[in-house]
C-alpha cells in the first residue's frame, strides 16, 4: 500500500506557509508601481513606502520571537493553524484598507503569521524527515515562496486590467485562499514525532514514525525502533542537564550555535537579493527609464520573469542540497551574488546619470545605453537564481538541524527574528537609500556577500546526512570546519542501532513496554493523523 500522506507530500503542503511569504513579496513589488495604488495612497516615496513593505516584516519579527513558545506549547502543527487564521484576518484589513494606517496594520497582522509560519514550518519539515532527505524537504519551503510570488505576480497582472482600485485590493484578497486550504489541510497531517516524544506521548512518537517510515505502518521496522531509541536517548540525557531553553542557549557549549544560526539568517537578507525582489520594479525602471515614453507594461513582464527564475532557481537545490552540502551551497553561492550585485553597481555608476524626472523612486537612471540596461536586467535574474540555489533554501534549512530538541524551538524563533529585524531595516531603508546613495547601494550588497563567504569558509561546518540527534558530534568534533564530516570515515549511529535491532541485540521491549501493533494494523496508521 502507497501513503498519499508521506515525507514529501507532508512537507510539500506545510510549504504552503511560504506561498503566503511568496504572496507579499509579488503583492507589493507589483503594486507599488500601479497608478492606482499611487493615487489611492499619496504616491508614497522614500520612508513612507518603506514603512509600508517593511510593516510585514516588523509583524513578522513579532511572530518569530513567539513561535518558541506556541511551538513548544500547541505544537508546531497547531500553531501553523493559528497562523493562518492571523493571514486571513491581515490579508481582509489590506485588501479593505481606507489609507496607509489601515493598510500597516493589517501588514502588521499577515506578518505575525509569517514570522510563525517561517519558523515553525522548516522545524516541522525537519522533525518529520529522514536524515538522508532533509534538506530536500526542508527546500520545499523556499521553492513554495518562490512559487508564491509567481502565482500573486500573475493575479496581480491579471488585475492590472480591472482600471479601478480592485488593482490591489483583489490580489490582497485572493492571499487568503491558500492560508484557508492550509489551515483546513493541517487536520489530516501528523504531528512532529519528536514534539510528541517531548510531551512524553511514547506510543504516539512511535507510531507516528511508523506511518512516516514505512508503507504499512510497521513499528518493528528496524530504522523505525532505531530511530525511535536515538530520540528517546537523546531526550533523556537532555533531561539529566536540567537547564530551560533560554538559559541553556547562553552556554558556552551553545552560543556558538545559536550565533550560527542567527548569522545565516542575517546574511541571507544582507545579500541583497530580497530587496531586489522586493523592489525590482523599482530597479529595473531605474535602469531603462525613457521619460518620453514609459512602458510599465514591459516592466512588469520583465518583474514576472524574475520571479519565474527565482522559482526555477530552487529545484536543483531540492534535488541535490543532500549530496552536494550546506557549506559549498552558501559558499559558491555568496560568491556568485557577489559578482552580480557589483555589476550592477557598477553599471548603474558608469552609464547612469540623475534623474530629470522629479519625485520619482530612483535619482539615478541610465537613459540612453540599452546594452547596459540589459546587462543589468540580465544581472538581477542571474543574481536571483544563484540566491535561489544558495542561500534562499539554506538559510531555513540550517538553523532548523543545527540545535538539539530541548531549544530548537526557542533557538530557531531567535535566528528566524534576526532574518525579520534585518529585512525589517532593509525594506525601511532600500528605497530611500535608492534616492540618497543611488548605485552605492549594490556595491554594499556585493560587499556582504564577500563576508558571508569569509564566514561560511571559517566558521560554518557540514551537516549534511546527520540525524538531529547527532548534531551534538558535529560540533565538537575538535576539526578546523572545513574539515567537518567530508572526507571523514562516517557510519550513521542510526545505521548501527537499526542493524542492532535488525539482529535481535535489541528489541522493541527494550525501549518500549507496550505493543500497539494490533491498533496500528487495525487502524491503518489513519488515527495517527489526528
């Protein structure tokens, strides 16, 4: 018998917590270059605008710092659904929204969600999947928010022909069409094997393993009894330290975790190629602007590719981030970003010139160098794909394996709100920045990207093919990082108690005391799902 229900199914529909980022992403970008949006709000520029993107991303940060506790206490599955109860509530006060106050506050509002949603969703996505898949399915997240922007860019087209103040009040409306389907869907998923092992729910932990491991929910499965002793194993010595997740997360022995995580986010958002999309429109009309004959039209078609190609981006990261690591994704990645982001600027520097045009976004333009123009057209697009096959799922899937049960919840809400404080500073700051500094502001994007490779290459060590419950090796094996796991003998602790209980030295008695074979059977794993 094949699951509908499995690892990529499950983690295939979480994802829809990153179509709901991806929503705002293309809502936004695409909005703000409409007539009637700059009509209805006083054409906002400068710090105006950037309060209104980055009011998102303050809800956001808000949301972040209580996933830990909402997380830890409902569940990550339960506090999903939470979420996407504030998105409807956010995305209905936008899409009515009478001015700028009411349109920040129900940003405010969707971005507690999205804060939630960032954070719970790669931690669930992880606590449900083999360590050999992980990443895969943790990259699913980043390829839904990828594909968010797609599906609202082209709704956002669609409406574009509408003439009335529908141009953005429709898209803000439809966003809330996937948070409904998520939060119904949620009903019929599992919860977090380990989130129940952490309450102390045994025989729930282990079928619920059962039903994610193996075709007919076989609880004597040695990889299943294996890893269920590893989580219980490693839960009992958590237990022996007796330390809360907030004091523990100062340790000497966890604060350089708990930098790595929070340093991954920050850098992730510092390279720049967030606020590209975010404000490509913005970009590109600044690099092929005709005053004599504006094209918005071509503008948009030319947005809509790069989110195409952001999406894109991100599959080969799916297919792959197992085999080929963490540590040489962001580290060709940041490279790659880099070169781009100084190209940019240093077109923009060479053919551009201010702008004659008054009161518009950018003060800088290039007029009357198409080749130029293009190059950076073509450098956003190429910069987007290498975000997306680097950073973009990295920079979730990292912080997500890196902490030990006890804390992941509670560390992971920390380094998700360092992603939303820095995108927070950055949405603010961009399209002022874009009028005051003009083409500077790229080379400082390349210049990130130069120091997120000096990090990654010194500080960030593999862990790829790790379970959860081995991390702790991971970080105090004692080598320089780039030495860490590659190249390294390694068989998988998991491997050696699965060939144990395959063997007969260990036993399902041994772990557990209760049979829930027959209920199982019975069952057909269905109850596990409620």
């Amino acid at each position: 018998m094949v699951h509908l229900l499995n690892v990529y199914t499950i983690s295939a529909f979480v994802s829809l917590g990153g179509v709901l980022y991806g929503f705002d992403i293309a809502s936004i970008s695409d909005i703000i270059g409409t007539e009637h949006y700059r009509a209805f709000y006083g054409n906002p520029l400068g710090i105006r605008q950037g309060g209104i993107t980055a009011a998102i991303t303050a809800g956001s940060l808000v949301g972040a710092l209580c996933s830990s506790g909402l997380g830890d206490w409902l569940s990550r599955k339960v506090a999903i659904q939470l979420a996407t109860i504030l998105w409807c509530i956010g995305s209905s006060l936008q899409a009515a929204s009478t001015g700028v106050p009411m349109l920040i506050v129900g940003r405010i509002i969707s971005g507690v969600c999205i804060g939630l949603t960032s954070a719970l969703v790669p931690i669930y996505q992880s606590e449900i999947a083999p360590r050999k898949i992980r990443g895969r399915a943790v990259s699913l997240q980043y390829f839904a928010i990828g594909l968010g922007t797609v599906i609202q860019y082209f709704i956002q087209y669609g409406c574009s022909f509408l003439h009335t103040n529908a141009v953005f009040r429709l898209p803000w409306a439809i966003q809330t069409v996937p948070a409904i389907f998520l939060f119904i869907g949620l009903f019929w998923l599992p919860p977090s094997p380990r989130w129940l092992a952490s309450k102390d729910r045994w025989d729930k932990a282990l079928q619920v393993l059962a039903f994610l491991r193996t075709p007919n929910c076989d609880i004597n499965h040695p990889l299943v009894l294996a890893e269920y002793k590893e989580i219980e194993e490693q839960i009992r010595l958590e237990r022996e330290n007796e330390l809360n997740s907030y004091s523990e997360l100062f340790t000497t022995k966890m604060r350089r975790r708990l930098f790595l995580g929070m340093a991954t986010q920050a850098l992730a958002q510092l390279s720049g190629v967030i606020q590209l999309l975010y404000y490509i429109v913005y970009v590109l009309r600044a690099a092929n602007l005709n005053p004599h004959n504006p094209n918005p039209t071509r503008t948009l078609f030319a947005a809509a590719l790069m989110y195409i190609i952001f999406t894109v981006g991100t599959i080969p990261t799916i297919l792959w981030t197992d085999q080929w690591g963490r540590r040489s994704s962001l580290l060709i990645g940041a490279l790659s970003v880099a070169f781009w982001m100084y190209l940019i600027g240093g077109l923009m520097a060479r053919f551009g010139q201010p702008n004659p045009v008054p009161n518009q976004p950018s003060t800088w333009v290039i007029i009357t160098h198409p080749a130029a123009s293009r190059t950076i057209q073509a450098s956003c697009y190429l910069a987007a794909a290498s975000f997306a096959m680097s950073w973009g799922p990295v920079e979730w899937i990292y912080p997500s394996e890196i902490f030990p049960l006890r804390i992941r919840v509670t560390a992971v809400s920390l380094s998700t709100a360092t992603h939303w404080a820095t995108t927070f500073v950055l949405s603010l700051a961009m399209p002022p920045l874009l009028r005051s500094i003009q083409w500077r502001v790229y080379i400082i994007f390349g210049s990130f990207n130069i120091g997120a490779f000096i990090y990654v290459l010194f500080w960030v060590p593999e862990t790829k093919q790790r379970t959860l419950e081995e991390m702790d090796e991971v970080f105090e094996y004692g080598e320089p990082v780039w030495r860490s796991f590659t190249g390294v003998p390694y068989t998988s602790r998991l491997d050696v108690l699965a060939h144990e209980f395959e063997i007969g030295k260990l036993n399902i008695h041994n772990i557990i005391q209760i049979d829930l074979h027959n209920d199982v059977e019975r069952n057909g794993g269905r109850d596990i799902v409620q």
